[in-house]
C-alpha cells in the first residue's frame, strides 16, 4: 500500500510538537526559551524528523540518532555560556519525558476520538489525515500543557544563592524565587532583590541601617555622602500599602543556581523581615 507524505505538513507538524516539548520542559526546570532559538531548535527538529522519515532510520542506530538529535535540540534552545553541560544534560532527559508523554496522549486521544466514529470526513480506517492530526494534536497540546503547570506548582521551593559585595564588604544571601517579587528601579529597570536587613547590617554604613530601621530616607539621601550616590528609593507596593526602600547598586553579584554560578545585574534592598521567610531563606528574588 502507498502512502501520501506531504514534506511541507510533517514537518511543520514535527517543528511544532519539538516547539511545544520544549517550552514545557524549559517551563518545569524554569529555564528561560528564547524565542528566536527556540524557533531554530524546533525547525532543527522538524528537519530530523523528515530526514529520518526518509533514510528509514530505525533499530538501535536510529535510537541514538533520536537520543543526539534531542541534546542538539536542548543545547540550541537553551544552552548558555555558563554551566553549558550541566543545563543541557539537566533539560534533555525532561524534553525526552516530554516528548513520550505527549505522543501517547496523541495515541490515546486519537483512539478514543476514532471509537466515536465522529461524522468527518478526515477519519478514514485507521488513517490519520493531516486536519485530524492537527486536533489531536491541540488537543494532546492542551493536555500536556496543563499536566506540565500542575508539576510546576507541584515543585519544591527553588532558592538560590548570592553573592554580593556592598560598599567593600562581601555578603552572602540565599533568596527565596518568587514570581511575585516585581520590583524594579524606575529609573534603570533592574530588578530588585529585597534582603533582610539583618543579614546585610554587617556591610552597610550605619547610618543606612538606621534610615532602614526607621523607614525614612530622607536623612541617609541627604547625609549619606558619596555611598548614597550608590542607593535609589523605589516605591513597593505591598499587601499593607506602598512602602519607600532604599536599593543599593553592588560593587559585584553572583547567583549559584542549580549549581551554575553567573554574574547577574540587581539591586538589593535591605528592610526588616522577622520571620517573613522560610529557615535558613534572608531574600526574596523575582523567578525567571
């Protein structure tokens, strides 16, 4: 029996699934997808899949292939300079999960919607017409895509590590990643760590832990000489109402996550936060 294959339709099919695959899987490690990267990945897919369609890769030799081609995926959509091994290995095996999990609910939504007998035209024996793919497939999309929040929320807490130096003085925070956490400076739009001010007392003027103590900048702004030209009031909006805090810009910053450690660009703010947090957490830190 002869089988009609449209080149074009397999391999935007198989570009979109590897696009959808992706986003999940970056989703459940909280991994940023670039856009434009992640387009090329799933185009990159889309070209494996119609390749192996057409050389007939099959048995052990074709599984590896399957196995390389998704760490290339994996490394082209989300690898980066820092820890580029470790993030690729860490994505590649959850982006193979994915991928198993999405085709068998492919398989089984396309079963239970053919025992149906729905009235299209489309559902012909047990072949599979490329508009009848293209529901089962949104509808797989849709499944999965639910499935992978739910994980998500299901996760452990995700903390990090900082490494600051303020005003000379070296400090090291573990934060807490909160999407909540949305504070920025107006005037740069970096964002804003906001820290326990115990944790950081050490490193800072006294002056400006007093100013923090009582809430009031005014003072440290007007008395604090050349070290307030490294602080900026930002305005947090809070459960109990707008509060000023006074951000320091670091000499230097290093996050450690997952075990990759990269200089990042915040500001930290330092208030008073008696058990505001989880033992062993001293700062909030927005999620990726």
């Amino acid at each position: 029996m002869e089988t009609d294959l449209y080149a074009d339709l397999y391999f935007l099919i198989n570009a979109s699934m590897d696009l959808l695959c992706l986003m999940i899987s970056a989703s459940l490690l909280h991994r940023r997808l670039g856009r434009l990267r992640g387009l090329l990945a799933a185009a990159l897919g889309g070209g494996y899949a119609l390749l192996s369609l057409l050389l007939g890769w099959d048995g052990l030799g074709g599984f590896f292939a399957d196995v390389l081609a998704a760490f290339l995926l994996c490394a082209l959509a989300t690898g980066t300079r820092h820890g580029f091994w470790r993030a690729t290995l860490r994505i590649t095996p959850v982006f193979l999960f994915v991928s198993m999990t999405l085709g068998g609910i492919m398989t089984a939504l396309y079963s239970c919607l053919n025992r149906l007998q729905l009235p299209f035209d489309a559902w012909e024996g047990e072949n599979l017409s490329a508009w009848s793919f293209a529901l089962v497939g949104c509808l797989a999309a849709l499944v999965t895509a639910k499935g992978g929040r739910f994980w998500k929320r299901a996760k452990k807490t995700v903390t990090v590590q900082i490494e600051a130096v303020l005003f000379g003085t070296s400090v090291t925070l573990y934060a807490l990643e909160d999407t909540g956490n949305l504070l920025r400076d107006p005037v740069s739009g970096k964002s804003v760590i906001v820290a326990d001010l115990a944790a950081l007392a050490s490193a800072l003027p006294p002056i400006l832990v007093q100013a923090c103590h009582r809430g009031d900048c005014t003072h440290w702004l007007t008395q604090g000489g050349d070290d307030a030209r490294r602080t900026r009031p930002v305005v947090a909006h809070t459960a109990g109402g707008q509060r000023l805090l006074l951000a320091i810009l670091p000499d230097a910053l290093y996050i450690t996550k997952h075990g990759e450690r990269y200089a990042a660009d915040y500001l930290i703010a330092p208030t008073p936060m008696p058990n505001a947090l989880p033992t062993g957490l001293n700062a909030v830190i927005a999620a990726d």
